[in-house]
C-alpha cells in the first residue's frame, strides 16, 4: 500500500533537488523514493550482516580436532 508522507525542507534543498531530479530525467518524488530505498536497504544489509556476526561469534570458530588434554600438550 502507497501512503503519501508531508515533509518540511528548505527551500533552497527543494530547488537543488528539482534540479538534480530534472539533470536524471525523473520527478522529485522518484528522487526520493530512491534514496530512502537505499538507505532502508544499506541499513537492513546492516542489520544482516550485524546478526551473522554475532551468530559466528556464538558459534565459535571451527579449529579442527577434537579436545586435546593438557598431558597430551606437553608431551615432547
């Protein structure tokens, strides 16, 4: 569902953005919808990879082996 959002800008950001918009032949609302997509998807990517380091570091490293014993470590 398509919601239609009010946001207050300068007016100064409004005029450099038409014209940025007008510069890559789309309208000020595609510029937009744009930019927060990438936001929202570099900050769920974000989230992801946050997520896969802490399950690595729960999960611990695979050394190889199993459990060696501390007599077995000093032999020589």
């Amino acid at each position: 569902m398509k919601r239609n959002i009010t946001l207050r800008l300068d007016e100064e950001l409004i005029r450099q953005a038409k014209v940025l918009a007008a510069r890559e032949s789309t309208s000020l609302n595609r510029l937009v919808v744009r930019e927060l997509s990438r936001l929202v998807g570099r900050d769920q990517a974000r989230e992801r990879a946050r997520r896969r380091a802490l399950r690595a570091m729960e999960e611990g490293i695979p050394m190889g082996g199993g459990r060696v014993s501390r007599d077995e470590l000093h032999e020589r």
